[in-house]
C-alpha cells in the first residue's frame, strides 16, 4: 500500500538506439519435448550473431533459482508463469528481446503474461510449437513422458494435466512435422520482420 512508483530517466527511444531495436518478449509455448528450448537456446544464439540483444529465460533454468520454492500444482504454476512474465516484462523494457521457453499450460497465465509486457509498452508474441502428444512422448527426450505414464510423476502436461492450446498465436511452429532447423529459420525470420534492427 505504501508504494510509489519511480520514474525512469531513461526513455525507450534511448534504448531503441543504444541497441538498434525494440525490447520485445517472445514467450513459446507447447507440450514438453515441443522443442522450446533447443528452438530458445538457438534464436538467443542466432540474434546475438546478428547484433541484437537478447536474453533466454528457459522453463528448466528458471525452477533452479528464482521458483525454485514451487512444485507443478495448478497454483504454482500459475504463480510460475507470472513471476517470469513479470520478469520478461522487465527484460524487455530494458531494451533486450527477452525469449520465454515455458509450457505455459494455461491460456489465463499466458494472458497475464501478455498483459504485463503491454502495461510497459513492449511487444509480446505469443509463438505455439504446436508438435502434438504422440510426436513429444515419442521423443521423451529426459524421460518424463515415460515417467508419468508409469504413475512416477504426478500432474505432468499432456498427460494427468491439461494444456490448453493457444487460440490466436503470433506464429505457429509445427514441430512435430518439420526439422530443428526449419523451424528455427522461421522463427528467426518472424522476429527479424517484426523488430528489424536500426
């Protein structure tokens, strides 16, 4: 109750030239094994060699220090999801383009996630990497799938919990169909569009 907001003394317009871009949140979405990290880790990569400046805040990564107190009940994760859109929100005033890699199960916290890069005046785009069920547990690269369907991991997506597909994403990503490699190049190519360097 006792907060008063500080304003910056740096204005966005200062942060478009230092960096040569906008701050942008691109937040990707889908089933575990769906590709979001190799396709987050990669576009960090990609848009580095390219001059601009970003930062992956990745599902896995992120459970290790700032939520590592939460588990994956309906709750925490909800509160997962706000405490990293709340943070994208701030990598992306500060001018870099902050790259989300989260299940993100819930279609409310994906909106909240939204609403807080709108309230700083930064884009958000929503990208779903729309690789269904049976193409994620055939890869099941860390086993999870395995796991849960044995009963050994409880609330697990897809499975014993539910994910509830985007409905209007800014890009969609059919993972399950094409290469690593083909859908980090479409990828890339929509972020360039939508925030080409100065």
């Amino acid at each position: 109750m006792n907060l008063t907001a500080v304003a910056h003394r740096v204005a966005k317009a200062q942060r478009v030239r230092r960096y040569g871009h906008a701050g942008a949140v691109i937040w990707l979405t889908g089933l575990s094994a769906s590709g979001k990290s190799t396709l987050a880790m990669g576009l960090e990569a990609r848009l580095l060699e390219l001059g601009y400046a970003c930062y992956c805040l990745d599902g896995d990564n992120v459970r290790r220090g700032l939520n590592a107190n939460l588990d994956f009940s309906p709750k925490d994760r909800t509160e997962n999801i706000r405490r990293v859109g709340e943070t994208a929100a701030l990598f992306a005033d500060a001018g870099l383009i902050c790259i989300a890699a989260f299940i993100s199960p819930y279609r409310a916290d994906r909106a909240r996630a939204r609403a807080a890069a709108v309230a700083v005046g930064v884009g958000f785009h929503e990208v779903w990497l729309a690789a269904d069920l049976a193409a994620c547990e055939a890869r099941d690269p860390k086993g999870l799938y395995r796991r849960a369907r044995a009963g050994g991991l409880h609330d697990f997506t897809g499975i014993d919990a539910p994910y509830e597909p985007p409905q209007a994403p800014e890009l969609i990503l059919e993972t399950g169909h094409e290469s690593a490699g083909q859908s980090l190049d479409r990828l890339l190519a929509y972020v360039a569009a939508c925030l080409p360097l100065a």
